[in-house]
C-alpha cells in the first residue's frame, strides 16, 4: 500500500533495516490501539498501532516477527510511520493552533485555523513537513557536557566525573520502560529516565543496566539546563521536522512553534 524510508534506519540481528511497507488503519487496530492508551501506556499503544498496520519491514513479514522488530524502532521513525498511516485515509491533515506572539510589548497571537476556502485557510497541513533523515549506520550520537557534572557514588569509591556521554536515539522499547519506572506524571524525570535507558557510554567507557539503573537518572538530575536542552535537540534531531517559524501581523516578530502531534493522533483516535 504505501512504502515507506525510516528516517532512522533500525539495527535488528546485525542488519539495517530500513524499509516499512504500511496499510491504512482498521477497527480492531484502532480498538486495540485505544484500550492500551487508556491503560496509560502510550509507547506500546505506539507500537500496537504500527504493528497492526505494518504489511512488511525489512524482509519481515509475519506478524509476531514485526511485533518483535518494532520494539527496536526509534520513536522518531514511529512517529513519522504513525503521521504516514493516518495520512494514508485521512483527508483532513490539517493541524490548527493558536500562538502566542513572544515579544513582550506585543500581547498579539498567531491563529492558525483551518477554512474549507482556502484562501482563509491559515493552518498547517502535516504532510508538508520536512523530514530529516540519519546516515545509514547512524544510530547514536556523543554528546559534550557544556558543564561537567560529578556524580557521588556514597559507597567509598572515587565519585565519578562525567564530560561526556553517548546516547541511542531513544527506541519505543527504552521509552516504554522508562514509562514503567517513572510514571506519566512526571513529564521531566520520564523524559530523563529515557535517556538513562538509551545511554551507551560515559566518558567513553560503555555502561552496562546496572550502572545506568545507578547512576543513569542522577547523573541526568544533576546537568544543567543548556545541557539538557541541547541532548533533547540531538535526540529529536532526525525525523518529521515539528518546529515552524510563525510571523506575528500585528508587530512583525518572527518566532518558532512545536505543532502538537500529540494532538493530531488523539483526533484521529476520536474521530473513528
Ligand atoms: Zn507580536
């Protein structure tokens, strides 16, 4: 039905992969799809949904081998599939927004609103996003601490210095397990807790489960804000590009929004 390039190509048993053939949606992927989100469990209802409406990835193209193999995909890549299978039956790719305009005089707003005349239409339609895609065999990235952090280690060993770390980009399995540790409700330590399970490497010695279940959510709570601001760009740095520039009519300030995809998969949830 429709073939589709990973924006980050997968490593399964020592072969890249990175090819998805896709169909569009049906009802018992969409009920299976929302009774696991119901559960809280958005990753995996990720999963369920690219799962049911995956024809073939790679050479793969029975269903228990597909399961297993998506639990190796990015979040970034299963983000771009999942906005491709809804763009597949949906007309309606529109996403709509209101934007507050940031220079402090101003007060004004973007609205982004859709309208059937399209000449009025101002909002965003998903399908023209830019997707960024990584090389080949690159499914990490190093990453220089701005400021270096000390990590105690309360044992009577030397604590230990961290100037660097390497990072996979974040797979649906490492996010569902540091939703099951950390919960939903708490935005931040859920976003770290997904780098301590995607961390490879510290001061460019590897780290096995038991040094990251350690020390991984510490050492993430002690960097400083423009650290982690800048691992949350290099995680996201590949696939459907979601930052847009807006131009404020009322004081001419540019500026740049996150569109709310979270969004557009809850209204394609409903509207079924
Ligand atoms: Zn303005």
């Amino acid at each position: 039905m429709g073939e589709i390039q990973l924006p980050i190509p997968m490593s399964y048993q020592g072969k890249s992969i990175g090819e998805i053939s896709i169909s569009p949606l049906t009802g018992s992927v969409i009920a299976d799809t929302k009774k696991i989100m119901d559960e809280g469990m958005a990753y995996e209802a990720m999963r369920i949904m690219v799962a049911g409406c995956t024809e073939s990835i790679g050479e793969a193209t029975d269903r228990p081998q597909i399961r297993e193999i998506l639990r190796r995909m990015t979040y970034k890549s299963a983000e771009y599939v999942l906005i491709k299978i809804l763009t597949l039956e949906q007309n309606d790719n529109k996403i709509e927004g209101s934007y507050p305009c940031p220079h402090p005089a101003c007060g004004g707003k973007v609205l982004c609103q859709f309208n059937e005349d399209e000449s009025l239409d101002t909002s965003d339609d998903i399908s023209d996003l830019e997707v960024v895609r990584a090389g080949e065999n690159e499914s990490s990235f190093d990453y220089d601490l701005l400021d270096p952090v000390t990590i105690e280690t309360g044992d009577g060993e030397e604590p230990i210095n961290v100037s660097s770390v390497a990072i996979n980009f974040p797979t649906l399995n490492d996010c569902s397990m540091a939703l099951r540790k950390r919960g939903q409700n708490d935005h931040v330590r859920l976003q770290m807790g997904i780098y301590q399970e995607a961390l490879t490497k510290v001061g460019g010695h590897e780290v096995d489960t038991k040094w990251k279940n350690r020390y991984g959510l510490r050492m993430f709570e002690k960097m400083k804000g423009p650290d982690l601001r800048a691992l949350s760009k290099e995680v996201d740095k590949y696939g459907l590009k979601t930052e847009l520039e807006k131009h404020c009519l009322k004081c001419g300030t540019m500026f740049h929004v996150e569109l709310d995809t979270a969004n557009f998969f809850a209204s394609a949830l409903r509207s079924h």
